[in-house]
C-alpha cells in the first residue's frame, strides 16, 4: 500500500504528531524547525549536542522522547551534514533516514519539517515531492510470496503529513501517483517466475484498464504476432511453455496529437536459452522484465495523473528458456521489419524482441519513442548501479531527458551511438548479427536497435544497473520510472 501523503498545518512545537522530524547541521547548526523545539522545550536539542549525543553527521539520527514544552510525542532528528555541502542528493540521502527510522517506531504516521530545509537551486514543490517518493520507497516492504502471519503488536506506519504550504499541494499529489507507479513496477519486478510470467503482467495490464477510465488495453497472442511476422521476438518464446505476450496500453489524454510511445522489454525469466547463463546468480533473471515493468509504472502513473497527452505502452512480454524447440545460435531469423538476424549467441534476446516491438510501435506515428530495456551487463561495468544509460541519436530529446534524471535524481548518462560501431554487427549469413563482440557491448546493442528505428525520435534506455539492488535480497528498485514521469511532465 503505497504511503498517505498529506501537509502539515501547524508549526514544529504545536504539531501533535507522534514524530516531528526535523534536521541539525554538524556545525551545531540547528534548522528553523528543530531551533523551535529547542527553544520550546527549554535548549534540549542543543544540550545534547553540546554532550555528543547528536553529532548533525550526515544521515545520523536521533529520536528523543517525552520533551517538555511541545506537543509532539516524540522528536527524530536527522543530520545533514556540513551545510555547505548540502545538495539534492543529501537531502534525498537523509529524507531516506528518517523513513528507515519511522518506520521501526510503534506509530502509523509523523510529521516531516525537513522540506523546509534549504537545497540550493530546488524549490518547495521539488523538496515535497523528493520527501514523499523518497519515504514511500523507503518504507516499501515486499510481502507477496511469504506466509501471512498475524499483524505485531504496535501500529504500522502509514501516512505522512510535509511542511509546505498549501499551494504545494499539487507536489504531492504527484508524489502519490508517481509512487503508486513505482510500486507497480517493483511489485512486478520482485515477483517470482512462476507467478510473473507473461500472462500474469497481461492479466495486471488488462485489470488496470478495466479500473480506469481512458485506459484501454489489447494483448497481441502468438498468433496475431506471427501474422505480423514477428519472427525475431517469436524466436526468442519458441523455447518457453510460457506463450508470449504484446500488450499494449493506451492513455488519450492529448485530443488528437500524436502519441507518446514507451516500448519495455518484458523477459520474465532468462536462463540465456542454449547459450546458458552460469548458475550463480541466475536468480537474479527474473528482474529482466524490469524495463518493462518500468514502462507499466510509468504508464500507471501518467494515466492517475491525467497528463494532457496521449500515452502508447508496448510491454514485450516474453520467457527465455532452453527446450527441445528452443532458438540456436546460428539461426537466422526474420524481424517483423523484414531485416534478418543472425543468431550468435541466444542470451542476446532482449534486443531481438524490443526488434518486433519497436517496429510495431511505429504504426501509432509516435512523436517520440522511449525503450527501456535491462539489456546489457556491459552498461553495467561501464556505469554501475547509479545511473542508467542512455543511448540516442537525437541531441535534444537526449538532453530533455538527462535533464528529466537530474530533475528526478533517477539519473543518466548518455554514450555514444555512432555508426562508427555498426561493423560490429556485420553477418556473413543475414542482416545483421545480434552481438557486436566483447567491445562496447551496450553501445553495440543499441546500434542493433537502431536499424529498427530509423526516421523516429528514439532514445534507449538501458536500465540493467538501476532496476534492482544485487545481492539475494535485493529488491527492484522501480527505476525508471521516476526519470520517465518527470520527462512527461515537462512536455506538458
């Protein structure tokens, strides 16, 4: 359930919260909100900074109970560090904190004065809605496939109410539907295999039409994709007892204006087929629908939001297996664009069925088309797990959304695209091979997508190091959704 958003009307010593949260420098600075409570509460804060209770080092925090003088029940503070240095990123950094720390206390909801804080080039409406995504991320917990048990003792936290006046109002009714995206895509993300296959994110696709109005959805089965000639992303399924899925979602809030096309690549599971993935680590395969479940996310939540504009979303919905009938390397296969791909190694699939979608995307005549894909290990070693990579041919649409990632903090970086690193593709036996060869393996990848998107604003996103944290625990991180949605809105 995603977190209650709301605004707090009144000061940091009258609130009647459960938790007032409020931030301290390291300098012995104290923010307008916690200099209130001190001064209240007769210097309480500043006498256990004076002690060294509360250093005001980054993220550090502090819950203190029972002060006399004010009405809250209890008084988080969080620390933000040098105050020079304090940033976006900071303030993210420490909303995050105190939402790890809410949540551990027996209340359903607190009262959050750090938006009042100042962070250089950011507004209050930018500050709200950080501060609510960040603690509705903060405080998701996946719970889908444990068995019940009855609710502990305590209350659950559930809501949040912001400083902010009320013409932010707005900031956070974004903050609720983005969030509501983003756990979407998490949730679908985090499932397991068995049940997230692609006629369960077909079923959660059909449903969410059915339940809002102006959202209409078709699911494309094996046979209409073969009468399309989808042979690349059919390839891809024949190895699966899994039928694969095209569904396309549509949002029309725009008249008659060409469309928004987002395309996701939706592998439910990829063991990497007969050119098999090692063992270790294969778990982490189900997250390969992320881009996918990302593009739904964002879908989700432009459609809550009611964005002025038509929105197409294409989820390519598919599960890589090795069987009897399973595609070989050296197959050559035919794309719905009637180009023909040479097969060198099946655990090259996403790109072979983003090929087909990205080709039948085009019949929607969009004014931009966005892919979003967990394509490549090697955007992994070139970037990490802080940005995704970014990968066009069009400076300005780069740039709209590299600004969409900073705006977001859900960001970017853009690598080349030249034709230079098309050779790589070359095939002695079809139009094209499906790798490129151990250089510059994501920037090959995106070349591959390329030729199917020629004529069209088109930007790729690989999003293979910022869908999901590593590690048998990690959890998908809903990315990116955040960078997407924020794109959107600036076009509005």
């Amino acid at each position: 359930m995603t977190i209650q958003f709301s605004l707090a009307s009144a000061t940091p010593e009258t609130d009647a919260t459960p938790c007032a949260v409020v931030g301290v420098y390291e300098d012995k600075m104290l923010t307008s909100a916690a200099a209130r409570i001190d001064e209240a509460s007769g210097g309480a804060i500043k006498r256990l900074i004076d002690s060294g209770d509360i250093s005001g080092k980054l993220a550090s925090s502090h819950v203190l109970f029972g002060l006399g003088g004010i009405a809250a029940a209890r008084v988080l503070v969080i620390g933000l560090g040098e105050q020079k240095k304090f940033d976006s990123a900071r303030f993210q950094r420490c909303c995050a904190e105190a939402a790890r720390v809410l949540k551990g206390l027996p209340l359903s909801t607190a009262t959050s004065f750090l938006p009042q804080v100042e962070v250089p080039g950011r507004d209050l409406s930018w500050k709200l809605r950080i501060a609510a995504l960040t603690t509705d991320h903060a405080t998701y917990k996946y719970t889908a496939t444990f068995k019940s048990k009855e609710k502990p003792r305590g209350e659950s936290f559930s809501a949040i109410a912001f400083a902010g006046d009320a013409g932010a109002q707005s900031a956070l009714d974004q903050a609720g539907a983005i969030a509501a995206g983003i756990r979407q895509a998490r949730e679908l993300g985090n499932l397991p295999p068995n049940i997230c296959n692609p006629a369960y994110i077909a079923a959660q696709a059909q449903q969410f039409a059915e339940q809002h109005d102006g959202v209409s959805c078709e699911v494309l089965e094996r046979e209409q994709m073969q009468e399309l000639g989808m042979g690349s992303l059919l390839g891809v399924a024949q190895g699966s007892a899994n039928p694969p899925k095209l569904i396309v979602l549509r949002w029309n809030g725009g008249g008659d204006a060409r469309p928004y096309v987002l395309v996701g690549k939706g592998i439910t599971f990829d063991t990497g087929g007969i050119s098999l993935k090692p063992g270790p680590g294969m778990e982490e395969m189900k997250f390969d629908m992320c881009g996918a479940a990302g593009m739904f996310g964002t879908f989700v939540a432009a459609s809550l939001l009611k964005l002025p504009l038509n929105l197409v979303c294409i989820l390519a919905a598919v599960e890589n297996m090795p069987d009897g009938n399973a595609y070989r390397p050296s197959d050559v296969l035919t794309s719905m664009s009637g180009l023909t791909i040479e097969v060198l190694n099946t655990d090259a699939e996403g790109r072979l069925i983003l090929c087909d979608a990205l080709t039948y995307a085009q019949r929607f005549n969009p004014q931009v088309l966005i892919d979003a894909a967990t394509l490549t290990g090697a955007c992994v070693i070139a970037l990490g797990k802080h940005a995704s990579g970014l990968m066009s041919k069009d400076d300005e649409l780069a740039e709209q959304l590299l600004a969409a990632g900073n705006a977001s903090l859900d960001r970017a970086w853009r690598l080349p695209i030249w034709d230079d690193y098309q050779s790589q593709l070359d095939s002695g036996f079809a139009d094209v091979a499906n790798i490129g060869g151990k250089n510059a393996g994501a920037i090959t990848a995106a070349c591959f997508l390329a030729r199917f998107t020629e004529g069209q604003r088109w930007a790729h996103l690989d999003v293979a190091g910022t869908a999901w944290d590593e590690g048998r625990k990690g959890l998908a991180t809903g990315r990116p959704v955040p960078l997407l949605v924020q794109y959107l809105l600036d076009r509005c």
